[in-house]
C-alpha cells in the first residue's frame, strides 16, 4: 500500500462556535478508491478542502507522501492531487469547454505534441466535444460539470479527490464516470469519492468512510 495522506488529531472551525473536525486521524492509500458519506454540513468539502490546501487554519497534522502539507505550495499539492469541486461551475477557469482544458494542460505543463488530441479526447468522451467552444454561460448545470469532469482526464495519473461528482450528471453521463473509475481501480489509481451514491458505486469502492460527531470513521 503506498501511503499518500496521514492525518493526526486533526481539529477544525471556520469560527469558534461550531467545530467541524476534533482530534479526527485518517489515512489514505494512493491506489484505494474511498467513499466518503456524511450528513449535508458535517464536513466532506471542508475535509476536500484541508487536504488540497486550501484550508490553512487547523490544528493537529496533516502529511502529504509524509510531508507537512502546510508547508508544501498548493501549486507542488496540485501536481500530486487534482480536486474537482462540488460547485460545477467553480472548477472552470476559462470561457469555453477547449480553452479551459488548454488552460489546464498548460497549467500543468501536460503539454506535448499530441495535447490538442488529448483534449479532444477527453471532451468527447463526456460529449462536450460539438459545444467545446460554445461559451460556458450557454451551457447546462451537467454540461459544466462534465468540463470539470473531461479535465480530470488529463489528470489521470494523479490522486483524485471527487466531491460529489456525480451532481447534476444524467444517467449516461454517471455510467462514463463509473466505467473511468473501474478503470483506475485496474490501475491502481485511488481517489476519494464524496458520495450519496452507495449502490452504483459498490463495485468500484475498496474502502467506506462516514463523517459522525465531528470524526471520520469506517463504515
Ligand atoms: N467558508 C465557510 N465559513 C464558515 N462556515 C462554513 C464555511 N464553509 C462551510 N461552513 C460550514 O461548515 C460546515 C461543514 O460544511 P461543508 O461544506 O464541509 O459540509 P458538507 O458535508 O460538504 O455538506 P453538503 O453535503 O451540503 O455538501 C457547515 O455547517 C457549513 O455551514
Ligand atoms: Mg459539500
């Protein structure tokens, strides 16, 4: 097993009224795929949201490949971790489908001679292809999400953290992403999975996860 995250009595509040995390320990696998459920507020985005970085403010230890995470930049976290958030729309950095996936390409210097390939791949595979220069405010809420979601693709050989991916997407749409992650499980390519979707995920998951009184423990 190749440990990616470890973390050690970890607490955390947004304000000092209400903790989300306290003295909370958790490890994760590269290669595992693991399901994380919880009620709505207790705590799964804040959690995606710790181990990307972009939480700075908890106490306890958070490691990365066995580094302190406060101290890694988020830029040298992206390059490990790519974090698709529950907001569809705020995983778009650009005007339309294609030039969103180049932002990404470039971004994390993807680029080579076949990344005009690669994004158009990616896009057709969630079938945003015929619309990958129409602008986003023209598109679907499921639309979006599968920009977010083509984008990944070229992410694939990094840890995923998906929270709620599946939102929004039609039932076509939900059986491309299980066939993707079927196929990562092959590879022994892990992630961690936020979801309500227990049945149709089953036989992609290695390890179940629940947020409860301010802890995450196995289901
Ligand atoms: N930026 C913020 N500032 C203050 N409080 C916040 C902030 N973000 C979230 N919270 C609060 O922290 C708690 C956990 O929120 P979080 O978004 O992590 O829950 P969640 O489990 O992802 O919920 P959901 O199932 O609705 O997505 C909630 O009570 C929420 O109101
Ligand atoms: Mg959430």
């Amino acid at each position: 097993m190749k440990l990616l995250y470890k973390i050690e009595g970890l607490s955390f509040s947004y304000s000092s009224d209400k903790e989300i995390f306290q003295n909370t320990f958790l490890k994760l696998d590269f290669e595992t795929i693991t399901l994380l459920s919880g009620k709505n507020g207790s705590g799964k985005t804040t959690l995606c949201r710790l181990l990307s970085g972009l939480e700075k403010k908890f106490q306890g230890c958070i490691l990365l490949e066995n580094k302190n995470l406060s101290k890694i930049p988020v830029n040298i976290i992206a390059n490990k971790v790519v974090y698709l958030k529950q907001e569809s729309l705020a995983n778009v950095v650009a005007a339309n489908p294609d030039e969103d996936l180049a932002i990404w390409q470039h971004k994390f210097r993807l680029n080579n001679n076949t990344f005009e390939k690669r994004r158009a791949n990616a896009l057709e595979y969630f079938n945003i292809y015929n619309f990958k220069d129409k602008p986003i405010w023209e598109l679907s809420s499921g639309q979006i999400k599968r920009i977010g979601l083509s984008a990944l693709l070229l992410n694939d050989e990094k840890y995923w953290i998906l929270d709620e991916p599946f939102g929004s997407l039609d039932d076509k749409s939900v059986e491309l992403l299980l066939h993707i992650l079927d196929t990562r499980k092959k590879r022994m390519k892990g992630c961690l999975l936020i979801t309500h979707q227990f049945q149709e995920c089953k036989s992609i998951t290695d390890r179940c996860l629940q947020i409860e009184n301010k802890n995450i423990i196995e289901k």
